[in-house]
C-alpha cells in the first residue's frame, strides 16, 4: 500500500461479502477504493475451509452472485474448490485485482473526528478513507475450546478451518470435537481411511436427505446457452426457501412432518437403538441450523467409529476424556467447534467516535441498524452484520441487498456534499453519517420482537445464533424479500449527518462537528 493512501472506501474482506462490496463500488462508478486481506488470496471461508468433504449446503446457483451466474457449477451443491474457482474468477472478469491488498491485516481503524474519515493501520502500511465496509465473515476466525490439558496432547491438533493436508491419517485414531456443519462433511469423508474415529457429540443435529447430484453436461450447455433458464433454475430454488421461512419464525404445535422425515432419515441408516437414541435430538428441529447428509449417518454407524455422546471435557496425554467420563485414545484431534460468531473478532479493532471500541459498545450484545451502521460508528458499514444470518437461505441473498445499502448510502453521502477528496487537506464537501441510537434501538426491538416467537428462541437448543446472555443477535427473523425491502434505500431520518465545525479556518481540526437532523 502506498504510505499514507487515503481512498473514498476502504473495503475489509475478500470473501463473497469483500468481493461483492468490490464489484458493486466499480458498478457505482466508485474507483478510488481499496479492498484489504489478510490472507495471500482472495476467497475468504472458500480459501480457508479446504477441509475433506468441503461443499456448500445451499445450492450452488442460489448459492452464488445474481450478477456473476455460473452456468458451469459441477454439482447441485458444489465443493470448496470450485467455489474459491468461482471468487478467484469474480475478482479476475470484474477488474477487481488492482484494488486488491493482499497480506494487509486490519490492526485497527479509528475515526478521526475531525477530519471525517477512518485512519486504517494495516500489517503493512496504514491508509485513511472515508467509508469503511467491513466484511470480515461471519464464520471467519476458528473457535477452539479451551480444554484443560490439551496442551498435554502429544499428537497432531487442528482445527476444520486451517485443514493440515501434510498430515497423514491413514490408519489413525483420530477424534472429531463438534457436530455441526462441518463435522458432518469431514467425518463421512475422512472415515474410510482413519484406524478408528471417536465423535465428540454435545448434542446431535437434525439431518436431512441431501440429494446432492452432479449436473448434467445437457444442463450445463443449456444453461450456458440460454442463460435465462439458469436464472429461472435460481428463482426457485430461491422461491422454495422463500416459503419455507415460516416454518421458522412461527410457532409450532406438536412434532412435524420434517422431524418425521428427519427420523425416518435416521432409521434407515443406524439399525442399532441404542446409537439411533444417541443421534435423537431433543429439541426441536430448525432451533440449530438443520444439516442436509446422505453419508453422515452411514459413516457413523460403522463398526470403526465412536459416538460419544457427551463433549470433550480433558485431555490427559494422548487420553482424551468426556464430560461424561468416557476415555478414549488418540492420535489427532480434528476440531469442527466453529467460530467466533456472536463475538466479531474485528469489533475488538475498531474505535469509534467517542473511544470506544466497536466491541465494547456491543459488550451486551451486537447491535446494528438494519444489519450493517452501528451509532458512534459513522461512515462503518458491516456486511453480514448484527441479525442478517439466514437459517435455510443462501447468504448471497443477504450480501447483495447489503449492497444496495452501501451503494445508496454513497449516493446519499453524494447529495448531502460529500465527495472524495484527498485525505483531509480538503474538508469543504466533506460529510457522514451516523446511525441515530434510537434508530438502532427501534431496528432491534422490532428485530428482538419478532424474533420471540421463532424456532431458534423457542425450539430447546443452545446455538451459535446465540450470544453469552442467549441473544439471538446473528439471524434475521423473516424472508430475503422482506430483507431487501428493508435494506433497499437508507433513510436519512435514521442519521445524524456530520459535517465539519464551519466557524474560523482551523475550526475543522476541532473535535466538534455540526450534526444535523434531516427529517
Ligand atoms: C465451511 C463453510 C460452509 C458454508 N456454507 C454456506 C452455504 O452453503 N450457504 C451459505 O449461505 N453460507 C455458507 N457459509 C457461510 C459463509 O460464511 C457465507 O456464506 C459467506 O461465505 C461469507 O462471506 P464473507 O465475505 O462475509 O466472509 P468470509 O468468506 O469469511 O471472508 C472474510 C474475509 O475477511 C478476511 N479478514 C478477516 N479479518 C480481517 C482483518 N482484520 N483484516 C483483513 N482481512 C480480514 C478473511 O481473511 C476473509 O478472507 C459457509 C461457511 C463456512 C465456513
């Protein structure tokens, strides 16, 4: 990065969201930014998750960007690697390399009062801009448990998230940790080759029929030659999802037919009762994220495969104990515990307006409006932010109505004065905007009430939808429509607008700025 690079927007993440945000800025006519990433390459949870089994569980032409169809998807759920094909090649055909910073960690971004803008220190360089769109994943940084003595461990540790693909584990006792959605594509891809494999299980999953299959080469060349029909494949799957959404956020009597089907999943796999017992979940399906495997069942059901149904509470040496009392032997330790979710790991970096850190203003909880400007924060915009998870949905749906977000809130920023200017010599034009806290409270009462009656408040689970206080603050309680109708146009009248203090010539570098209510 150039030494002091000052640009209009300063994009965090090159994942879908970062990616996304890039294309959408050039299509704004937006050229002076930059997107900043840690890693070496772009693809975010598509680079790093490269584990056995790898794929998405959302169909791949849903589960892809509107603007970029793909008519070449191999499979109707397709693995990591042709997804991170996919962003690579979204980088290369929408001109997006230049803007590219590579190995450039976001260490921290402060607003600077007085001169309206961010100032970013990065691993390599810091930058100022004026508009921050951070997308650093929701499901971007491993959570491994602190587990007593696994320190003590002498054999191979890692979690699903940064796979070692050096290590061996051929003939290996080896002990998956977690059931989520992870866990159940490694353990059916990694079974036939380890010696013997122990699942950690704190509580079983609800699984689905997946009907994955390969999509045929006729498809393909339809689609690619009449490629309304890939879009038409899309709307359905999109409308399919669409009606299942109340299924969620409405209360429901009594077990029904997707637990039945769910069990009768389970039956035809597991014939022994009493594994088939410890596979039963007891909490409602839908409460945690439903996981879709045709394999997961048969895999565990083998007679070289453990379920202990109980978490991994100690390792003593290569002994690993459950919370139960159980005692197993291994070799590696596989860690599918997910992610730092509920507790973003860039809030800890990010100083707002009055000193604060992003993470000490959501210390009771994540809180945004409409998923994406947090108060303090001016000029900050989070994809995938606060209460914009999506329980059966593809996360594309979510990402692209954040766009049209940020690109009207540019827009916005346009027609009150504001423009790109060159890091702070110029502060004539110069404008943000912050998110009113009763705009914010308002977002999250009505987000927090309807959120009530939902499988996830009401279904007897514990998930990572939510917080330490059990807060739903990742999932958002209604339809992708519903969504985009909200996030289609900022309203003003939930922003302060700030401008630079105008009396005397040094006034500007005061730490007061002129706010302004625009009703
Ligand atoms: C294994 C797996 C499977 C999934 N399957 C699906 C699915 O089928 N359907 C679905 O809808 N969703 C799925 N998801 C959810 C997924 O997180 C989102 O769909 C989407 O990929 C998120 O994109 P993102 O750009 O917001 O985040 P990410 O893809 O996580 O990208 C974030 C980027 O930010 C970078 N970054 C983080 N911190 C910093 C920093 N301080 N400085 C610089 N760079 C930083 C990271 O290196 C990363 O490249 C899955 C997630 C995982 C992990």
């Amino acid at each position: 990065m150039d030494r002091n690079e000052h640009v209009r927007v300063a994009v965090i993440g090159s994942g879908f969201g970062g990616l996304g945000a890039a294309v959408r800025l050039r299509r704004e006519g937006v050229t002076d930014f930059v997107v900043l990433e840690r890693a070496g390459s772009v693809g975010g949870a598509w680079r790093d998750n490269s584990y056995p089994g790898c794929a998405c569980d959302i169909p791949s032409h849903l589960y892809s960007f509107s603007f970029a169809p793909n008519p070449d998807w191999p499979r109707a759920f397709s693995g990591q690697r042709h997804i991170r094909a996919y962003l690579e090649k979204v980088a290369d055909t929408f001109g997006l390399r230049p803007h590219l910073r590579l190995n450039h960690e976001v260490l921290m971004a402060r607003w600077d009062r007085a001169a309206l803008h961010w100032e970013i220190e990065t691993s390599r360089g810091t930058c100022t801009a004026e508009v921050v769109v951070s997308a650093t994943g929701p499901l971007s940084d491993p959570r491994v448990p602190g587990i007593p003595g696994l320190d003590t461990f002498p054999g191979k540790v890692f979690h699903s998230a940064r796979w070692d693909h050096e290590y061996d584990l051929r003939g290996k006792r080896v002990a998956v940790v977690g059931t989520g959605a992870s866990a159940i594509q490694i353990v059916p891809a990694i079974q036939p080759e380890t010696g013997r494999l122990t699942l950690f299980q704190r509580t079983p999953p609800w699984v689905l029929p997946r009907r994955d299959r390969a999509i045929s080469r006729a498809e393909r060349r339809l689609h690619r030659a009449v490629p309304i029909t890939g879009s038409v494949r899309r709307q359905l799957l999109w409308a399919v999802r669409e009606l299942q959404v109340t299924f969620f956020t409405r209360r429901h009597g009594g077990p029904g037919l997707v637990e039945r089907l769910a069990k009768a999943h389970l039956a035809r796999a597991v014939k022994d009762p009493g594994l088939r017992a410890r596979l039963t979940p007891s909490y409602r399906i839908g409460c945690k994220r439903i996981l879709l495997s045709d394999t997961y069942y048969p895999a565990l059901a083998r007679p070289d495969v453990d379920v202990v149904a109980s978490g991994l509470a100690q390792v003593r040496g290569s002994t690993l104990v459950a919370a139960d009392g159980t005692e197993t032997e291994a070799d590696a330790i596989v860690f599918a515990t997910g992610f730092h979710v509920t507790d973003m790991p860039i809030a800890e970096r990010v100083v707002g307006a009055d000193g604060r850190t992003l993470a000490e203003a959501w210390r009771d909880g994540m809180e945004s409006l409409r998923g994406a400007t947090a108060a303090g924060f001016p000029n900050w915009m989070t994809i995938i932010g606060p209460n914009t998870g999506l329980g059966n949905s593809s996360m594309i749906l979510v990402i692209e109505s954040q766009l049209n977000y940020l690109a009207d809130y540019l827009r916005k920023l346009d027609d009150l004065g504001g423009r790109g200017s060159d890091g702070g010599a110029d502060l004539a034009g110069r404008v943000a905007l912050d998110a009113r806290p009763s705009a914010v409270r308002a977002w999250n009462h009505r987000v927090q009430e309807r959120m009530k009656r939902t499988v996830w408040s009401t279904g007897g689970c514990t998930s990572w939808y939510l917080d330490g206080k059990g807060r739903n603050t990742t999932i958002w309680p209604g339809t992708t429509a519903e969504f985009r109708r909200a996030t289609r146009e900022v309203d003003l009248a939930e922003y302060d607008v700030i401008r630079p203090f105008r009396d005397g010539p040094d006034d500007a570098t005061t730490s007061v700025n002129e706010r302004e209510v625009v009703r």
